[in-house]
C-alpha cells in the first residue's frame, strides 16, 4: 500500500524507482474477480441462494438442517441460479443490442400506436367511451369470477380501494405521511356498530347503515381536525409519529374500552338495508350486492375528488408539496389547506369503516391494527402517489397478488413476495405503477438537481427557518 | 371610494394631512441569528407608488429585510407598519406570510422558487386563487359558483400572463422555462395575487442584457400602469439607477445611506461600503458606479441630477392612475 502511495513521486528515479513502479503497477493491476462485472455475478449469486433457501422447504425441528440441504439440492437452487445467470448476461453483454432493439421498436412504433395515442388524448369521447366500458366491466365483474374471488373484492379490494383513494388525498395530493390512517377506519366502523344499537352503550335513538355514513363523515372530519389542528404544523417525519400514536390511541381504546367497544370479543353489527315503504332490501350474505354498492362509492367519491384534483384546492396542495415556503408567500394558507386535505381523508375512511362494518356484520378491534395503516400507504405507493388510476391498480394488484400465491406457494410465504415486490418496485421504478405526470417531474427534477430553485435545500424545512438561503 | 382615497392616497405628501403617503415604514427592525446582527435598526419609510432600491454588499441584509417584512423571518425588535389603500395600519413583524401576501404585499424570491412540476399557467393560477374563497364541497359537487371561479382564474391568469408577456409560454412547465422567464413568471405569480406592494428579490440576476432591458420596462409599467409601489433589492446598478425613484443602501446590516440615485452614488459612505468589500463582483459594481457618475458628469451635469428626479417622480405620483 505504501509502494502505491509513493509511486508517483518517485517513479522515475533509478533502478530502485522503476522496481517500485512494477511493484505499483502490480498492486494497481486489478485481479479478475475485483472487477465490477464479476463482482455484480457474485452478488446475484449470493441472491440465488439465499432466494433459494428462502422460497423452498420448510425447515422442521427434527433436523435442523433438512431444509439448507434439500434446497442446496434440489433443482430450486439451479432455477434461481440459472435466472440469475441469466440476468447478469443480458445485463453485461446484451445490454447495448436490447436497448437499441428497443428503442428501434419504440420508433417502429411510432406510426400506428403513437397516433392511437394522440387520437387518444384529444378526443375525450373516446375516453368517455373507455370509461365506460370499463365500468361495465366492472359491474358484471362478479359473474365472472368464483366465490372465493367476489369474497376477495368485497372483503378487501373495494375497501381498501375506498382506504387508498382516501389515503392518496393526504399523501398524493398534500404530500403529508399519515400513518395512522386506520385510526379513522375504526372509527368509522365503531360509528356504524354504535348508532345501529350493536354495542353494548345503547345510542340515543338507532339509525340505518346508510344514516350513519355522513354521521361517520362528521365523526371523523371532527377527529382529523382535532388531530390536525395542532400537529399539522410539524414536518413529514415529526407527522407521520403523531399519526402512528393517535392511532395506538385509537386502536386500544378499541381494545381496553370493553364496556363500549366490546375489546377483542367484539361486537355484531346489523348489515345494510333499505326501507323505503313500497321498496325495501336488505344485504344478506351473497357478496355480490355489497360489491355493487361499493362500486357506486368508489365511483361517486372518484368524481367528487377528481373535481378537487382539478380545481384551486388541487392546485394549492401541489403548491404546498413542491415549496411550502414560496406557496405561503403567494397567500396560500397553508395549514388550512392541509387541514382540508386531513380532514377529507380522515372521512373517506371513515366511510369506508361504516362500509366495511356493515359488510362484514362483525367487528372487533383486532381489524384495525396498525399493520392496514401500512399496507394502504403501501398500496398507494405502489400504484403511484397522486394518480388515481395507479392508486385503483396498485390496490388490486397488490391484493390480488396474495390471494393468487394462496394456491401456489406456501401459506407462511405468501407476504414475502409481496415484499420482493415492493423492494423491486421501489428500486427500479420510485414512482409507482402509473404515477400521476406531476409526481413523475417532481421526481425527475429531485433527482437531476434541477428544481428551479437554486438551493439544495428543499421544502420540507421548519417554518422558522423559511425563505430565501443566503446564497 | 376606493378610487377617491387611492387618489388621494397616490399624491405625494404636501401638507402632511393626506392620508397614508407611506405606505410602509419600518422602525428599528432588528434581526439576529445568533450573534450575527442581519438587521440592526433599521428605518425605512416607503412612499406610496414610489421605486424603492435598496442595495448593499454581499451579506448586507437586504434578503433578510424582504423575509422580515414579508413574515419568513421574525425579527427581535422593531416594528414594521403598512398602510393599505383602504385605511388603516397593519403591523406586519411576526405576521404569518399568506397573511402579509393577502394585506397585498407580494415578493419573488433571490433564489427562484416556482412550482416548477406545475405549468407556468398553472403557478399564476394559484396566486389568483388565493384571493378566491370557493369552498371544497361546492367545488367536488361543481356548483355554478365554482365553475364560475374556476373561469375566473384563468382568464386573470392569462391577462396576467400577457402583462409581463409570457403568454405564449403558459403551457410550459414552470422549469423548462429559460431563466429570464422564470424570473418573469415569479413576478407574474407575484402580480397575480393583486398586490399594492411588490417586493423584488434581484429580479435581474442572471439575464441577459436584452432580458434586462425587457425587465427595467416591465418594472416601470408594473409601477405606473398597476400603480404598484416596488421596493427592489438589485446588484445591477444600471438597471437601479435608472429604474429607482430613490435608493436605500445597508452595509453589515444597516443603512448607511437614503435618497435619489445621485446621492446616493455621491455618497462617501456608500462608496466605502463598495470599496471595502473584497468581493470582486462588488469591485465592479464599484466600477460601474464610478463609471456611470463620470460618464453623467461629463455628459450632463443636470441629467438625472439628485434633486431633479425627485421632483419628475412627484409629478408621477400625481399622473399616476
Ligand atoms: N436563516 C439564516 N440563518 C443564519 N444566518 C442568516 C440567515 N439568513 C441570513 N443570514 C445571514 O444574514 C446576513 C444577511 O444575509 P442576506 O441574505 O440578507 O444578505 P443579502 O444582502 O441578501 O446578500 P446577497 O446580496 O448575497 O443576496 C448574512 O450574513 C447571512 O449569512
Ligand atoms: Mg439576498
């Protein structure tokens, strides 16, 4: 190491110099396996057989090492070695040939498809036109898929379709992390158990399921004020900590208030119906109708809050993500603002609560641990903050995903691809499934440094610190 | 009314009674980070309609007197009044910033900060409507009220985009735009939220010379066609000498001098200020005024002599819309 060091002063100077400079020479030569295209192998190597162990036998507590040597074994090893291999080839010595077959497809492209595209975004009959086919898929939906899978859209899909437009106002669109959103899902079902009589405290007088929803709305826009109110102030970090604790909060007053809430026991809860005198239903335990209800939800919400997307409420929250500095300097009232946008999410879950609860015919405060905060912001992540549609696709997806790996892999491992899923996702492409085209120049302009402002620093600082950096 | 008082307003003081000639005066402003004194008492009096300059080295102050009149920062002791047009005086220290903007004081900012993911239609847009009060849910049920505020903004953001003549860039994002055009777009989102004070922060940094002629015009129309007062921080000293009714000076925090361009260029403290600073950017703006005093003096005497400005400029005021 110091030969290294010395070489370039002394390389020239006598016999014992250029000794010293073969020597550097030697020690600068890199050996074969340091360079960085085999040590890139070795690393996906080492992903092959750890994704080996991972995805194969199941250890017992028999033999402890059964498993290591039956997956070191088995022909799961060279599947993940072979994939691997694979990868690595494509990606150092095909790289330049793929990418231009690509971007010669691309341009080959460009004639029939590139000009679907601009029929496309000109003319907004035909995507009413798509719209609405898609709606009608959507509708008849249940008739083509099992049991197991309109439980699957029910029970999940739609709810945390409900949960994640929600989420992705808070998130998407006013860029706060909120990770307590489940708090106002609770209350929300709790709303929906206590004015329909279903728990122990008797309400002031009962109200049907759909009575109690913009009960629930009011419930949980005055909670998320009330949350909001004091810690909207507080920067993403400090936010995200005081979301997670209202949410403990809530959940174990779920729990421990077993008086009023029915703790872990839990409580029945009437299921929706209607009375209108001459016409009146009621929701049994066929899925589909539930299914059909949740769709008009989801569809009547998607309007409200593709208007607000759209309009001056829309474009202040974008202001306040890009620069809450010089957003407020323009007049914005910023903690308003995001106290709006709370407040909006903070009710869509509600709503969803009341939804859920009435579907299920049951609660009990263990559906509401903090694990479905997470996943819903996983979800909206996923799919793409800020974009409706990524956020709709991003939630299917990753429900379906599980639910599709049931029959396939091992119970315990189900979630485990899910994980993959998201690490992969959010290496290679940050922005989500379909992301919305702000989030996506937002992030562009992130990552080239070429924000218009001048500063590194960037939005999220304290209000003190606020305005112009010295430059 | 309003029309009557702004008349009113508008004239220069003459008899001392009018009411509100100053529109904004600070008083011992005094602000510090530690031990660093930013502000150190400083006095300022603004008459209303007037070009304001104020300049300095590096360092001297000037972005930390924007930030505390405008609410960024809090300054430890002083008082900051402004006088509206409709009456009435408003203390600005410790206000919160989208209260100082809906006052009607407006700023662009030294280090350009846009919305820069959104159009340039788009970020004027969102200064008009904060002068807007449609609430959520008649915009999520699109009420008529709303669907009528909507058409509003963009057809003031668009009168707004032609004033400082981008108009045919309001489908650019924010930061596509060259940066003589961000510069303009920050003083139109600036312009967009009507304000009778417009704060603007070396609007000419980094132009080139034809956008620099392009904004000493803009500057001029803004302060006679709007009747907006400006109080303008600029390194330009060209630009600040022909554009400024009069000129405030900070050194090291505090104003070292006040009065039309030629005193101040006159000034000894000033050109002590210029000349001690290292910088060398600062030797040629000294450069630059010793040039343009020179080249006046020898011209013209008369020319753009101190006295003489203010008097064309207290005619302004009356002419003034
Ligand atoms: N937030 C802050 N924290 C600490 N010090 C600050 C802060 N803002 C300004 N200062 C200091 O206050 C002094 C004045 O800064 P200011 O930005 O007002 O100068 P300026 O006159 O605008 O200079 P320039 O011509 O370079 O823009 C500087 O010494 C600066 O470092
Ligand atoms: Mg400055």
């Amino acid at each position: 190491m110091t030969a290294t060091d010395n070489t370039p002063t002394t390389g020239a100077a006598g016999p014992i110099g250029s000794k010293r400079a073969a020597e550097a020479a030697r020690l600068r030569r890199t050996a074969w396996y340091a360079n960085p295209r085999f040590k890139r192998l070795a690393a996906l190597m080492g992903v092959a057989l750890v994704g080996a162990q991972v995805t194969g036998e199941q250890g017992t507590n028999r033999d402890i090492f059964h498993a290591m040597r039956e997956n070191m074994t088995g022909p799961g090893l060279w599947l993940w070695v072979g994939a691997c291999l694979l990868i690595w080839v494509v990606r150092e010595f095909l790289r330049a040939p793929v990418a231009n077959a690509w971007s010669t497809a691309r341009r080959a492209g460009t004639g029939p498809a590139e000009r679907a595209r601009t029929v496309w975004r000109r003319d907004p009959r035909l995507r009413m036109l798509a719209l609405t086919a898609l709606l009608v898929f959507l509708i008849v939906l249940p008739f083509l898929v099992s049991r197991h899978w309109q439980q699957v859209l029910v029970d999940q899909i739609a709810i945390y379709v409900l949960l994640a437009i929600g989420l992705n106002v808070v998130v998407g669109w006013a860029g706060m992390l909120d990770l307590g959103f489940i708090a106002f899902f609770a209350i929300g079902a709790y709303s929906a158990a206590f004015w329909t009589g279903s728990l122990p405290v008797a309400p002031p007088f009962e109200l049907n399921n759909f009575a109690v929803i913009p009960i629930a709305v009011i419930t949980c826009l005055v909670a998320g004020v009330l949350l909001g109110a004091p810690t909207l102030r507080l920067r993403g970090d400090y936010l995200a900590i005081v979301t997670l604790g209202f949410h403990e909060i809530v959940y174990l007053m779920a729990k421990n208030w077993v008086e009023f809430t029915g703790g872990t026991r839990g409580a029945s809860v009437d299921r929706f119906s209607i009375d209108l005198g001459f016409f009146s239903y009621q929701w049994g335990l066929d899925p589909r109708p539930y299914y059909w209800l949740q769709l008009g939800f989801i569809v009547a919400l998607l309007v409200l809050f593709i208007r607000l997307e759209h309009s001056r409420v829309g474009r202040a929250w974008t202001a306040i993500r890009e620069d809450e500095v010089a957003a407020a300097a323009t007049g914005v009232d910023t903690v308003r603002f995001k106290l709006l946008a709370f407040a909006i999410g903070a009710s869509t879950s509600g709503v969803a609560g009341v939804v859920y609860a009435s579907k299920l015919g049951f609660i009990n405060s263990e559906f509401f641990i903090v694990l479905f905060s997470v996943l819903v912001l996983s979800y909206v992540i996923f799919g793409g903050m800020g974009s409706i549609p990524g956020v709709l696709l991003g939630t299917a997806i990753l429900i379906w995903l599980p639910e599709f790996l049931r029959d396939t892999v091992p119970a315990q491992d189900r979630y485990m691809y899910l994980g993959a899923l998201l690490v992969i996702m959010m290496i290679y492409r940050p922005q989500g499934l379909w992301p919305s085209r702000r989030r996506v120049r937002e992030l562009h302009m992130a990552e080239e440094g070429t924000a218009t402002r001048a500063m590194p620093a960037a939005g999220g600082r304290p209000a003190t610190t606020g305005g112009d950096t010295p430059s | 009314m309003t029309t009557e008082t702004k008349r009113a307003a508008d004239r220069p003081a003459e008899g001392g009674a009018e009411p509100h000639p100053t529109i904004l005066e600070t008083s011992g402003v005094t602000l510090r980070f530690g031990g660093l004194t930013s502000l150190d008492h400083v006095d300022l009096a603004m008459r209303r309609g007037e070009i304001l300059a104020i300049i300095g080295p590096n360092g001297a102050g000037k972005t930390s007197l924007f930030n505390s009149l405008t609410g960024a920062y809090l300054p430890q002791e002083g008082a900051i009044t402004y006088r509206p047009r409709a009456g009435g005086e408003e203390e600005l220290r410790g206000r919160k910033p989208f209260r100082v903007s809906r006052l009607g004081l407006a700023r662009t900012f030294q280090n350009i900060r846009l919305f820069g993911a959104l159009t340039a239609l788009e970020n004027v847009k969102i200064a008009v409507e904060t002068r807007q009060r449609t609430d959520a849910v008649s915009i999520m049920l699109g009420l008529p009220h709303a669907r009528r505020a909507e058409r509003d903004s963009d057809r003031r953001a668009h009168e707004v985009m032609r004033f400082v003549g981008l108009e045919h860039r309001i489908n650019e994002l924010a930061a596509s735009l060259s940066y003589g055009e961000q510069r303009r777009l920050e003083i139109a989102r600036a312009l967009a939220t009507e304000p009778e004070l417009l704060l603007l922060d070396e609007p000419a940094a980094g132009t080139n010379p034809t956008e620099k002629h392009d904004l000493e015009e803009l500057i001029r129309r803004i302060n006679t066609e709007l009747g907006v007062s400006v109080l303008l921080i600029e390194h330009d000293m060209r630009l600040v000498m022909s554009v400024a009714d009069r000129v405030a000076v900070l050194n090291f925090g505090r104003k070292i001098a006040e009065g039309t361009p030629g005193q101040v260029q006159r000034d000894p403290a000033v050109i002590e200020a210029y000349l001690g600073a290292s910088d060398e950017e600062e030797a040629e703006a000294v450069a630059d005024l010793v040039a343009d005093l020179d080249a006046e003096h020898a011209d013209d005497p008369e020319w753009r002599g101190g006295d003489r400005a203010a008097e064309g400029r207290s005619n302004d005021g009356e002419e003034r819309p």
